[in-house]
C-alpha cells in the first residue's frame, strides 16, 4: 500500500475564511486503543517538554477526545518521533503501524528557538495526522481547486507536483472519508490563497485544534477524561 505522509509547508499570507469540513479517514482510524504511546527517537530533553506540554495542555489533542497520547520510552509505540530539518510530516492514524519500530512515524521540524505558534502550528497539525484526519481541503465535499494555478504557486516555492499532488490537490474517496460538515476552521487546513479556489472559498487554517477540530475529535473518539473538564478551553467552549 502506499503510504499517506503529510509535509507541510510554510506559512504564507493572511488567514482566509471558507466552507470546509474536517475529516477523517475511516480506513486509518484507530478502533482498539483508547491511548497512543509517542516515543522520542531524538531531540533534546527541552524540545520533549515542548512537545509533550502542547499536546498535553489545555489547548492539545489530549483535551479534545478520549484518544490520548501519553508519552513512553517503549520501544514499539505506536507514534515515533524524530527531530529533522526540513518538513515537518506524519503518518495518517493506523498507517503508523506499518512503519519498522526503529524508524519514525512523524517528524517535527522545529526548534526551540522558534517556541510560539511557529512550532505550535507544527506539533499540532502532525498529531491531527497520528490521530487519523486529514488535510481539510483534501475533503472530497470541498470545492474544486484551479489546478494549474495550484501547481504553479507551489512550484514557485519550490514544491515538485508529486507533493503539490499528494498533499493540496488529492481528495479521498467518500466512502473512505467521514466528515463533519459547516464551515470548519481547522489546524488540519493550509493557508492556500483564496484565488485558488474556484468557489472563491478557502478553509480557514488554524496554529491550534479549533472548536470544530475538538468537537470533530470527540464525536469519533468520545468524550475526553474529565482533568480537562474544568479547565477553560476558549476554542473548544466545554462546560
Ligand atoms: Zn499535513
């Protein structure tokens, strides 16, 4: 099977509002685990921390859904991290099994130096891929985009079409997708200029998981344990 591996790519131009949905691709959800190991394969102690306290803080994956992520040194944990330069990328959801333990399944291309939403963006975008979404304007319910136009913004910044292809144009199957519809803000989106779109409508990014991207999270993992129940979380609004 080929691989799903999402690269992102660098921030670029204002925040742009649109229809979108966020998704989730049901081949690769994870169905008999209520928790995800991440093992670091490299970085240092203080990039761990980072790493560890967005995921698990009150803005965090870990504060949207029953699907927790908790951090281990055992060898065969499902999620696998390495610290490269270059792109930041994961696996999408269970497609993180087929990887060889020693090998890793999401890279996180970021340095402490950066701390802020630079890194945020990052960290929580790859862990939306580990839990098994993906990119919200690869939904298939999205509006078409202007391909040539598409292909030639990313050449531009010197992104060859495979990944232009892989990663922006691609959209799943229906039948492969399950989806939760209005207009989504969401981490899992790209900043993708509007005029790219040929419905004018471009899904709005986000540096953080959005309300929808928690509710979303929820609605296919349940309801996440009660620490962070009363705890303010501004985006996802939980009583
Ligand atoms: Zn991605």
């Amino acid at each position: 099977m080929t691989a799903f591996v999402c690269a992102e790519p660098p921030e670029v131009g204002p925040k742009f509002m649109a229809a979108s949905r966020l998704a989730l691709q049901v081949s690769r959800q994870w169905t008999d685990r209520e928790q995800l190991r991440v093992r670091f394969l490299s970085g240092t102690p203080e990039l761990h921390h980072y790493v560890a306290l967005a995921v698990d803080g009150p803005h965090g994956w870990n504060a949207c859904s029953a699907m927790q992520f908790v951090f281990s040194d055992e060898k065969d944990s499902e999620i696998r991290i390495s610290f490269d330069s270059g792109s930041s990328w994961s696996q999408v959801g269970t497609d993180a099994l087929w990887v060889p333990v020693k090998q890793a399944t999401m890279n996180l291309a970021i340095r402490l130096e950066d701390a802020g939403a630079h890194i945020d963006r990052p960290i929580h975008h790859e862990f939306g891929h580990a839990l098994g979404f993906i990119h919200g304007h690869q939904n298939p319910y999205l509006g078409p985009l202007d391909e040539p136009a598409v292909y030639a913004w990313y050449r531009s910044r010197g992104y060859p079409e495979w990944w232009t292809k892989a990663n922006v144009l691609e959209r799943l199957p229906l039948d492969d997708v399950s989806a939760i519809g209005g207009a989504i803000p969401s981490v899992m989106n790209y900043h993708i200029p509007r005029d790219l779109w040929l419905d004018g409508k471009a899904p709005e990014p986000s540096d953080y998981p959005t309300y929808w991207d928690a509710y979303a999270a929820e609605t296919w993992y349940g309801a996440p344990p009660e620490r962070y129940t009363s705890i303010l979380f501004p985006i996802a609004g939980r009583g």
